[in-house]
C-alpha cells in the first residue's frame, strides 16, 4: 500500500493500530496493565482538560473533520483517533532480512496510524518501525511536529513522553496548521545507538587499531633489515 495508510477494512493481521491493545505485550497477571498505567499518566499530564472539555474538543473535531478520520471518546475518558506522519528519511533504513515488504523511503510517503490518548511519541515511532519490520533501533529516530504560522512553517521535536493525538486534538484535524513528520536523529548523536551498537563500534575501532599497529611493525621491521644489511655490506672486509 503506497500511501502507507492502515485502514479498519484491512485484515486483523495487517493492523498497525497503536490503539489495539494487541499491539504490545500484555502485562503479566497479577500486575497493573500497561493500558491502566497509561490511563493514569494521561490523567497526570493532561489534568488540565476536564472530560467535559475533553468531550466538547472531540465533538467539535469531528466537526470539522473532512476525511472521516474521526476521533472516538471512550466512557474511561480515553479518546482514540487517526494521525498522518510524513516520512523525511535520509536514507531507507535497514529492514529485517525476510522482510517482503518496502522500507519507508524519503519521498515524503505519508503513513496513517489509528492511536489512543495514552500513546506516547516513542510508542508511535516503534508502530511506524514495526509497521514497515525496520531492524534499527527507535532510538535512532525522532518524530516532529510541523507548525505553519503567518506564512511559516516551524519544526519542534517532540520528546518521548508527549502525546501525539492530544497535539491533534487541540490543533484540529487540519495539516496544514498542524501535522507530524519522521525523521532520523543529526549525525553525530551517539545516545541514538543502543548500548550493543556502541560496543560493536569499540571492538571495530580496536580492530583497525591493531591491524595498522601491526602493518606499521612489519614495515619497520622490513626498514630495519635493509639497514642492518647495508651496514653489514659497508663493514665486510675486503
């Protein structure tokens, strides 16, 4: 599917929707859900927004909504919807190796994911990741949001705990005065490896090391000789 679009009429199987809670682990019995966790950071960071006003900017979203993404408010408070990422990819990143279905690619394809208030960015960037079976790490990854005011557009990347469709909610469905873009983190950030990728470097740059310490050894070595015998040539008695 080229326009990277995760549709409700698509089969079980091929549902990317972060919403799903399918999608992650489930949690061990006996101990608090991660859905249940996530409903208390929501209430934590969003306890601003009353269910009242909650309610009212889910009623006037889909409104406005022109495209049939609309957004569902659940009786927990939970609300659950549709957001576009665009990909800006330098490069296409690595793929798993039986993997038949496309990288992502940096022609500005555009992905759509069905979320819940509770996601966070890092969880939205793991979906896009697995989504497309992308082998590197999420942390090599940022996700943007794009802000277009009086004819400018500002880019700001998000952190890992902010909630992508709550920025929707409040921007309205919209793109043009709000949208969300994926990106590789700027060359030269190291904390966007894992700790086994850093490691796999070190034992690289020894590698090297000791190879050209013993290149550097065998070509003095050979100088030395050539030395030795021209000395032993000028000293040989007649």
């Amino acid at each position: 599917m080229s326009s990277g679009y995760s549709s409700l009429e698509e089969d079980a199987e091929d549902f990317y929707f972060t919403a799903r809670t399918s999608f992650f682990k489930r949690a061990p019995q006996g101990k608090p859900r991660s859905g249940q966790q996530d409903v208390e950071k929501e209430k934590e960071i969003h306890n601003y927004l009353s269910k009242e006003e909650i309610k009212e900017k889910v009623h006037k979203y889909n409104l406005a909504v022109t495209d049939k993404l609309k957004m569902t408010l659940n009786s927990n408070g939970i609300y659950t919807g549709f957001i576009k990422v665009q990909m800006e990819l330098c490069k296409a990143p690595q793929t798993a190796a039986d993997s038949a279905r496309p990288a992502p690619s940096s022609n500005g394809c555009t992905n759509t994911l069905h979320i819940s208030s509770t996601n966070t960015v890092g969880e939205v960037i793991e979906a896009l990741l697995k989504k497309f079976l992308v082998a590197e790490s999420p942390a090599k990854f940022a996700l943007y949001k794009r802000c277009y005011r009086e004819d400018q557009v500002y880019a700001c990347k998000l952190s890992d705990r902010e909630h992508p469709l709550y920025l929707r909610l409040v921007a309205g469905p919209r793109t043009d005065t709000l949208s969300f873009v994926l990106r590789e983190h700027e060359t030269g950030e190291w904390e966007a490896f894992s700790l086994p990728e850093l490691q796999n470097f070190l034992r690289i740059l020894d590698k090297e090391e000791d190879e050209q310490l013993q290149s550097l050894k065998r070509r003095y070595t050979a100088y030395r000789q050539k030395l030795e015998e021209a000395l032993r040539e000028v000293w040989k008695p007649d």
